[in-house]
C-alpha cells in the first residue's frame, strides 16, 4: 500500500499516541517487543474520565477469591514469555505498534470496514435472562484454526449490557497481529468508543508479567486427550464496579476496566454468552468440526458460570442458557423437504439431515457452525458446551 504525504504524516500520529514513554524494553520469545510503560503513563489513562483517577501499581479486586480449580486441568497455567522476565514493578508491557501495524488495519479498513464495525459468524451458549450479572467464567479448550488474510477465528466469553460490552478470548488474527499465533485478546464497547486490547483508552493493565497479547505456546490440534486449555474469567468488583480480567488456573489478574467509563455495565451485566466467533463463513472456528458430542473432537467450553451479584459463582445461576448460532445452512432430508441443519444446535443428531458417518457420528451435508448446550455434564465439565465448523475434518 503506497502512502501520501498526509496519510503518512497522520500514521506517524497514532503512533506517538499508541506507543508511550517506555522505561525500558523487553522482547518475548515469539520475537514481540514489548515496551515497559510507566504505570500513570498507559493509554488507559487518556480517557476523559480517568484524569483524575486514584488507581495504583498494586491494585487488586476488593472481592475474594471465589473459584474452586478443584477440577482444573494440569494444561491451564500460564507460562513466562519474556526472555528476561517481565517489566519492572511500576510499568507494564504494551506490545509496541509499528506503522506496519497501521497500514494493515488500514487496509483492512477500506475492503471490509473496521473490524469493530463487523458483525461476526458466532456459535455460542448465552443467557436467555436479564441477569443481573456480576460476572462469568469458563475453562475453554486452546486451538489454532487456519486462517488468511483479514480472516479471524476467536474463542469469546462476552458480557453486555444495553450499549456497553467486554469480551475476552483467544483469537488467530493476522490482521490485527501480524501473524498466525493463538493470542490473548480483549475487546470492550463503551457508548461510541470501541477497540482491541489498548487500541483506545479504557482497560488499565497492571499485571507486569502477563500482556494483552500473550501468545499461547500449546494448542489442541485433534490428536490425543484434550487437556489444553485455558480458564477465562470477568468479575465486577462488587465494592467499586471495576471489572476485571483473571486468566488461568491460576488466578492472574492482568487488568481491569474502571466502571467509570461504562453506563450499563457501571452496574451489571444483562446478558453474557461463551463460544466461538469467526469474520465469515469460509473460516474454521475452533477444530473446524460441527459440534460433536466426542470431547475429543470438538471445541469446548467447560464449568460455564455466573457471577451473582451477592458474589456467589455458580453454575446454578447461570439460569435456563440457549444455542444459538447466526450462520447455518439449509439442507434437504431424505424427503426433499427444506430443513435448518442445526436448528441453534437441537436435531444435531437427526439421520434424516445427516450424510455420512464417522464412529456412528453423522456430519451434516452443508456448511454452517453448531453448538451444543450439554448442560450439567459431571463434575470436571460442569455446564458444558460444545461448538464448531465450518467443515469436518475427521
């Protein structure tokens, strides 16, 4: 993409906004640079209603520690990614955006709108209630789905209310990062101000360890037992409204979102929901199979919970939860007869809609993505689902 005077000028602009003062600079082993940036000095901190904030380096969430990783998997710690540790006490790391970075969001941009203005391909389990909600976690399984271009294939565990929303994953996205690693991301909507991870002021890190675009170093590629995943947690602070991002078995607050700077979500979440969330139906999301009930073989999201707002996380709370998926095909039974494969994941399993089998397990004759509510499945998955496609791969 060649530049004019002007835009380049304008590029040279956002980066100066974007990349702040560092007191020193690390790199991660995936060769990222990361700058070490004064704690008061983060681009959280040019939001409007944050300059007269009262925020420190050691901040933690007022609330207790409330979950029990009695049946966390051995996969879920998070491992070290700097070569020579994190950043030191008082700064955090924000990955450094090169022009490179711009210029390939630009393009993006001008084919096919933001990528905050693009309404996604998504299989997910969501409430069907108003909540109130004060939280939500899950354990989720870690691939890494083959995407070109501007495509995308993410995990999410999303919260809303009315016009706020934060959301939370895992995602393979070249164009926002640059390259196929399985990363750590964070996207919130406050009013008209929208963005990834610190793209825009809003989400204020304070973890000196762990960044918003950690790189997942273990994925799940459909061989073997499926252990690798992660445990994803957002929590409002019941004391202050702040929520808060937690991340693995264990426990690692890498941030928070001031309360502030929301108007629905200052007071709770109205709706939330857990799956996967492609940028258009070409793309695999999660193995790239339709939600089979064979663990193995599937995406999944597992110990799917509520915060209430008394701060009792359960699953018991999470209330009557439904399917949904907003791109299937329609395919013919066996009678000619027009008929929505997935039905929002319920007749998943009906021989009439189904072509061949593998292991007594029907794949359907057409593209789509699928989910299934399993509901309670024991004690280690808990309120379980299932997702994925578009094609089969086994």
């Amino acid at each position: 993409m060649t530049l004019i005077q002007g835009e380049d000028l304008e590029l040279e602009k956002q980066l100066q906004i974007l990349n702040k003062p560092s007191l020193k600079t690390i790199i991660s082993v995936y060769g990222d640079l990361y700058d070490c940036v004064d704690f008061y000095k983060q681009p959280a901190f040019d939001h409007p209603l944050l300059k007269n904030h009262t925020f420190q380096p050691q901040m933690k969430p007022t609330y207790e520690k409330m979950r029990n990783n009695s049946s966390s998997s051995t996969s879920g710690h998070l491992f070290k990614i700097f070569k020579e540790g994190g950043c030191p006490v008082g700064t955090v790391p924000i990955r450094r955006t090169t022009k490179a970075d711009l210029i390939r969001q630009k393009q993006h941009s001008s084919k096919f709108g933001s990528k905050e203005q693009q309404a996604p391909f998504i299989a997910v389990v969501r409430t069907n209630s108003g909540g109130p909600f004060s939280g939500a976690g899950a354990f989720v399984t870690i691939h890494k789905p083959k995407v070109d271009g501007g495509q995308y294939s993410a995990v999410r565990l999303r919260v809303e209310n009315d016009v706020d929303a934060i959301q939370i994953g895992w995602r393979v996205d070249p164009e926002l990062y640059g390259d196929d690693q399985v990363r750590l991301y964070t996207y919130f909507k406050a009013g008209e101000i929208s963005c990834f991870n610190t793209k825009c002021p809003g989400f204020i890190i304070v973890n000196t360890d762990i960044p918003l675009d950690y790189v997942f170093p273990n994925y799940y590629e459909g061989e073997g037992d499926q252990d690798v995943e992660i445990s994803l947690f957002l929590a409002r602070d019941l004391v202050n409204g702040n929520w808060w991002l937690e991340l693995g078995n264990d426990d690692m607050q890498i941030g928070f979102w001031p309360s502030s700077i929301f108007t629905g979500l200052q007071n709770s979440a109205t709706y939330i929901d857990w799956g996967g969330e492609v940028s258009s139906d070409n793309v695999p999301m999660g193995l790239g199979t339709y939600a089979l009930q064979d663990s193995s073989k599937t995406a999944i999201c597992r110990q799917i919970r509520v915060l209430t707002p008394d701060a009792n996380y359960t699953s018991d709370a999470v209330g009557l939860t439904e399917p949904y998926c907003n791109f299937v095909s329609d395919v013919k039974n066996n009678k000619g007869e027009a008929y929505d494969a997935f039905d929002h994941g319920h007749k998943i399993y009906d021989h009439n809609v189904f072509g061949s089998n593998f292991g007594g397990v029907p794949f359907p004759k057409k593209r789509g993505y699928s989910v299934l509510d399993i509901g309670d499945d024991g004690d280690f998955y808990g309120h379980c689902a299932y997702y994925g496609g578009p094609n089969p791969t086994y």
